[in-house]
C-alpha cells in the first residue's frame, strides 16, 4: 500500500513539474498571483462575493472528490451555497503555492477546517465535529482572475473526523 502511494504521490508531482513548467504564453503577463489566490480562499472562507470576484465569467470549477464539474459563477455559488450550509464556519489556510513560469497555471496547496453543523449535500446528518483536511488546487487564471480550478482532497479524512468511518487502524 506505502509503494501505491508513493507512485501516485510521484505522479502528481511529476503532473504538476510539467504543467506549470509548460509555458502557453509570454512570461511578461502574470495572472495568477498569490493575492488572488488568498482573495479567492478568503471566498472560500464564507464570503461568497468575494470568492465569484476571483474568477471569470466562464468558469471550469471542479471539486475530483465529489465529483462535481461546474461551469459558470452561477453554478459556483450554488455548489458554494451548499458547502456554507454543512459548514458554516469553513475556513481555508493557503500554505503553499506555485506559479508557473508563464504565470497563467498554478498549484496551491491549502488545508480546510470547518464544524459540520449542517447536512453535506447527499451525504450525511450534521455531527457537530470539526474536520480537517489538506488538499490542493490546480488553477489556470485568464486576465487575472481564475479561469479553471480542479479541487483535490480527501473525503475519508473528512468522514472518519466527523465519526462517520471507523478510524484507521495500523
């Protein structure tokens, strides 16, 4: 199981290398910045006009774990709406982020925290605990704002936290 890991952790990485090394326009207009990665978590931190400021009209959002593929602000805020209402206090800490060169991709890396006073959309009855949970963002920012956003993170971490999986057992 530890070498699984380490395969698909080297392959992320290695995905990540390529993508923001791979330059699709000159290095002179910088897109994404850590500003707007800050504003655009700050969004995520219950602020929801604050979050649609930071992205185009025409958004791709994608959430890997839920399997959600958005398009639009409109859909943005709805997926959003949803989240507040299990989460009312969610709040996400940027710890690290990286800029290609051509300053229009970028991966951060954050860790969400929130209190599960609310039902998670389909899934589960409010718990009343606190999870937290590490995950990554891969962006692609168009005119200083994010044009396409894929979310990565750990739904078992975040189920196991509130009580609705047995812990892990070594």
């Amino acid at each position: 199981m530890k070498r699984q890991y380490t395969h698909r952790a080297t392959g992320l990485l290695l995905f990540l290398a390529i993508f923001l090394a791979t330059p699709s326009k000159p290095a002179a207009a910088q897109d994404c910045t850590v500003s707007l990665f800050q504003e655009f978590l700050s969004g995520w931190s219950g602020d929801i006009p604050k979050l649609l400021t930071t992205v185009t009209d025409d958004v791709m959002y994608e959430d890997k774990t839920v399997g959600a593929v958005l398009h639009g602000k409109e859909e943005l805020r709805k997926f959003a709406e949803g989240w507040f209402m299990a989460f009312p206090d969610l709040h996400f800490t940027l710890t690290s982020t990286l800029i290609s060169i051509s300053g229009n991709r970028a991966a951060l890396e954050w860790v969400a925290t929130g209190t599960q006073k609310g039902d998670m959309p389909g899934m589960a009855p409010a718990s009343n605990k606190v999870a937290s949970v590490p995950g990554v963002s891969v962006a692609e920012c168009a005119d200083g704002k994010i044009k396409h956003n894929a979310d990565y993170w750990d739904m078992a971490t975040v189920m196991k936290q509130l009580g609705f999986l047995p812990p892990a057992t070594h």
